[in-house]
C-alpha cells in the first residue's frame, strides 16, 4: 500500500509527488500524459528563462521518480474508501493508498463522480473547482487536492507551490509534527 497517491503529475502533482517521497512516504504518481501544461510555453517561471510545457513536466516526474515516487502512464477512473485506504481504479490496474491528493488540472469527473464537493471556479476557462480548505483538505476525509483543480491560479509555478504546499501539509499530518524540507549547500572552503 502506498502512503500517498498522486493523480496527474503536472506542476502540482509532480510537485507534491517529488516532496511525499523525499519525505520518505511510498508515493504513487498516476497521470495520463494529457494535461494542459503539455501545450504551455512558460517564459515566467521563476528561475528559467523559457521552458517548453513538455520539459516542465518530464523534469518534474523525472525529479519525483528519481526520490523514489513510482510513475504509473494511465488514467484513474474511481477512487474508493476501502477501510483506511483507498481503492484507486485506474483504465488497466488498481491500487491502494491511505492518502490520495488531485492534482487534475482543469479537470473535475473524477473527483465529481466520487463525492467531492465542486463550486464554480473564477479563472478564465475554469469552470469547476473542488471545494478545499486552507491546507488542501476536500470533503471526503483522506482525499486532497492541490493545483488548478483546487483553485489555484492556473500559473504553472503557482501551481507548482500549491502541490508542494498539500504534500507537506499531508506529511506533517501523518507525521503528527510540521514536516520542513530544506536542502543545505555543503560549506566550501
């Protein structure tokens, strides 16, 4: 069983994905290959110059996969609470995680189909949002979402922070303390 399960690997879910399995948690990455950052050409993300959509988003899985996340290409079609897990049925397999973030983009079905409660969104071409709190907490106890799914402005680096930010809120959950990530450059001298 995975601790964490990631739907869409985007800015936002690779973006959670890469934190849950740094922080040591077995993390399950599960995306489609169709999201809308595969059409983006980004000239204001913070740090680089000009990057294609595509890059974005294969650097993203590569860095999340490389800290121990396992990348699964298919579409999640039902997630059920089986226990204290959950029960991910994807188009040619099936998985189990305690904790499942959505990270789908302008994307809503799947989370509509399985209860998660939705209003309408405010960005330009959005037109549905999950209903989340402060920390990226829906309805349906265990289940997250994170990105433009759950309100984010639709700006890759923002969403990019907002998986970041979910991931590190569900860490220090399971945890029972603040979970900080900061990588520290080795002194020279």
């Amino acid at each position: 069983m995975y601790d964490i399960a990631v739907i869409g690997s985007g800015p936002a879910g690779a973006s959670a994905a890469l934190f849950s399995a740094k922080a040591g948690k077995k993390t399950l990455l599960i995306d489609n290959n169709k999201g809308m950052t595969r059409r983006a050409l980004l000239k204001n993300f913070y740090g680089i110059m000009e990057i294609n959509g595509p890059d974005v988003v294969d650097l993203g899985e590569k860095q999340a996969t490389t800290l121990g996340a396992e990348l699964v290409r298919d579409k999640a079609i039902d997630i059920q609470k089986n226990g204290e897990a959950f029960q991910i049925k994807t188009e040619s397999g099936q998985y189990e995680a305690r904790y499942v973030i959505l990270a789908t983009g302008a994307i809503t079905d799947l989370a509509e189909k399985i209860g998660v409660q939705t209003k309408p969104a405010t960005e330009p071409r959005i037109k549905t949002i999950l209903v989340v709190d402060m920390n990226g907490k829906t309805n349906i106890d265990g289940i997250w979402a994170a990105g433009t799914c759950a309100g984010a402005s639709v700006h890759a680096i923002i969403t990019a922070g907002d998986g970041a930010k979910v991931a590190i809120n569900i860490i220090s959950e399971i945890n029972g303390e603040r979970y900080v990530d900061h990588d520290v450059l080795k002194p020279t001298t």
